[in-house]
C-alpha cells in the first residue's frame, strides 16, 4: 500500500492520519510487517508516539526486514535524550572530577565542564575521541578492569575520588555490575554515577551477545541486581532515548570493599530473560525508581537527596 494520495504528492496530515489510522486498526494482522514498519515511521514523524510504539512491536512480531529497535526507542522515549540528561547533570552538579567508562566518540565525556577534570576509560575509543575538550580531559586506552588495578597500585600519593561517573562501557551485566564495584571504591558518600542502557525495548536489544545494530546487552539486570543486594542505594531511572540511564546516589565507599556478594548476584541475575514487551511491560511496572522523561524531574529528586543527605550529616 503506497503512502502517496491519487496524484503522487506528499499525502496531507488529514491523509496521514486517516491512512494510518486504518492501517493501525483494520490491517494491521493481515499486511507485511515491512509496511506496517513504514507506517509506524509516519506515526512518529507526526510525533503519534503510542500508535508508532504500537505499529512498530507489530511490525517486529510480522517479521520485518527493517531493524526498527532504535526507531522503537524513540517512539517509547520521547523528550530529551541521555546525553541532554548528562549534559544537566554536569552543569548542576559542577563536579571536581569525572570519570566515563566507555568513551566511544568522544562526545559525552565532551560533556565535562571547565573547572571538572575528566577522565575516559576506552580499550579502543574512536578517532574521533582525540580532539580538544572544554575540560583537562585524558583518555586511558586500557580496560576498565585494567584501570581500576593500575589506579589501585599507583604510586605519588592517593588520587582525588570520582564525584561523577558515567558507566557505558562493555554492556555486559557481570562487567556493569564489576565497573560499579570498583568506581564505588573511589568514589564519596556525595558522588554520583549514571548508567546507561537500563531500559531495552525488545527482547533481541536486551541480549548479552549482539546480533543488532541497536543494542543494549543484558545491562538492565544490574537495576534489580542492585535493588536486591543494595537496598540503601537511591535509585533514579529516566525512560530516555536511547536506552535508558539509572542513576545511583548513596554510594558508601567503605561498602565497596566487601564483595562477597558478587558472584552470588551474578548467579541469580545472570540467567534473567527479556522477553521482549512482557518484560518492558515488568520493568517499568515494577521499578519505583522511575520518572518521567524530564532533566527538571531529574534535577528535583537528585538535590532532594541531597538536601536529606545533608540534612542528616548536620545532626
């Protein structure tokens, strides 16, 4: 069924709607999930995100050939991205130090701020990483296990603690959960740390190994993971493109220290499913922690912590 009206031209937005709403209703069981996927792209460039996130989870069960995953995260995450989130964090919180896990091109460690000093943890980070930043910034081309060892037995006195961090490197929930680990050792009962890739949309995004080019790995498991063996934490999850970002307040350095916990949480988080929109349905029915798609709702729940946390420091 072709998206033009009867003399070729752009259909209007009184087409648009009346095609797609058909297409959406009537024939969405009996057409090619190929032009259900190029339907659900009308919807989302008409800004219809609940009818796009509805075509385009049709469009994957009728067995598209369009890899619709990030087009699907779209739709389910309007409003700002992650790196918008990242970017308020950086101005709100004017933080001393930053660490990033996982530089990739550069551009969120570019995020840091004058006055932060910054700091990229990336075995193999794009080209485009070495450029000039706003911020002292340097890039350790090593991995982030390496890192924290290296860090560890350094010599020339203790560095100064992570007041920021920003975990996007390998997304595997056991290296997550690792990364997590060795950044709370370094870091202060003030500092905070984001992580990326807490919300997948689809069961084949969600998986440990890759096989889309829209992936999130099995990173998710790290939010009830840490629910379950970490209840004093805060916890603040934002449904933000692409995938989701959680973010950790209450850290406790000391607690860090005593990890006889991890491999029994890698044994019982390790081997959870995603089964596509049952398990997002879950997730974000279950999860407390989760806002609304907004860097002014973010804002407004960290400094609350803070005000509590500083509240209770005082007595």
């Amino acid at each position: 069924m072709s998206m033009l009206n009867d003399v070729g031209a752009i259909p209007s937005a009184k087409d648009m709607d009346r095609r797609t709403s058909a297409i959406s209703d009537e024939y969405a069981g009996t057409i090619g999930g190929d032009i259900l996927a190029e339907v659900a792209d009308i919807n989302l460039a008409c800004g219809r995100f609940d009818e796009a996130v509805t075509l385009y989870r049709q469009a994957i069960a009728a067995g598209t050939t369009i890899e619709v995953f990030e087009r699907l995260a779209q739709a389910s995450f309007p409003g700002p991205t992650y790196r918008d989130h990242l970017s308020v964090l950086h101005e709100q919180l004017k933080p001393k130090t930053y660490l990033e896990i996982g530089v990739f091109d550069g551009d969120t460690l570019a995020l840091a701020r004058n006055g932060t000093i910054a700091v990229g943890v990336d075995p193999a980070p794009r080209s485009s990483a070495d450029r000039p930043y706003v911020a002292p910034t340097t890039i350790n081309r090593v991995t982030s296990d390496t890192y924290f060892a290296e860090r560890a037995t350094q010599s020339g006195g203790p560095l100064p603690p992570i007041d920021f961090a920003f975990i996007d490197g390998l997304h595997h929930f056991d290296q997550v959960l690792r990364d997590f680990i060795n950044l709370e050792r370094i870091c202060q009962s003030r500092s905070v740390v984001v992580i990326h890739d807490t919300l997948p949309v689809t069961a084949v995004s969600a998986q440990r190994e890759r096989t889309s080019r829209y992936w999130c790995g099995d990173v998710w498991k790290i939010v009830p993971c840490l629910r379950r063996y970490r209840p004093d934490l805060t916890m603040i999850t934002v449904p933000t493109f692409p995938s989701g970002l959680t973010i950790l307040l209450g850290l406790k350095p000391g607690f860090a220290h005593n990890v006889d916990w991890y491999d029994e949480a890698i044994m019982e988080f390790g081997g959870l499913v995603f089964d596509d929109e049952a398990s997002y349905e879950r997730i974000q029915g279950q999860d407390s922690s989760l806002i609304k798609n907004s860097s002014a709702i973010l804002m407004a729940n960290v400094n609350a912590w803070f005000r509590v946390f500083d509240d209770q420091a005082m007595r």
